[in-house]
C-alpha cells in the first residue's frame, strides 16, 4: 500500500537523498520518494510495524513527522543528514 508522511526540516535535495538512501535500506519498505516542496515522503509497505521502523529512523535523522515535537537537537541531525546528503550526491 502507498502511503505518505508530512516531516518537518526537508529543506533540499540533500536532504531528499539522505531520507530516501536510509529509508530504503529498511526491509518492508520500497519506492521512497521524497518531495521536497511539500516536505513529504512517500513509500510503499503492507507492515505497519516497518512504518513505525521508518518514523523512528526519519526522527533519529533529524527529519520527525508533523505532529512529533521538533526539538533543536532534531534540526541539528537534519544540518547534518542534509549536508551528507549533498556530499552523497557528489
């Protein structure tokens, strides 16, 4: 099943590489695809428990959904991940 979730703190492509080079090492979990402009990240799983996996990684990247606090230690993780982003995509 296709599925989608809002998250706080993409703010460009590397962040984008980041979130969808994590996110598709997770078993269960395929297609993901990150829209930077509506800070969304869509995938495909049919394992609630593997969507729960993806919230916890997205939130331990400094990307948590809309709804979960965003703490300043999150928009730090998210500097980072985004900045290793841009380094991947070198």
């Amino acid at each position: 099943m296709k599925l989608s979730l809002s998250v706080q703190n993409i703010k460009c492509g590397g962040c984008a590489k980041t979130i969808t080079t994590k996110l598709s090492q997770l078993d269960d979990i395929s297609e993901v695809m990150v829209d930077v402009n509506s800070g969304t990240v869509s995938f495909e799983s049919n394992n609630v428990m593997a969507t729960q996996e993806l919230r916890d990684v997205l939130k331990a990247l400094g990307y948590p959904t809309v709804g979960v606090k965003n703490g300043l230690g999150d928009k730090a993780k998210s500097l980072l991940s985004c900045a290793s982003g841009r380094m991947m995509k070198e």
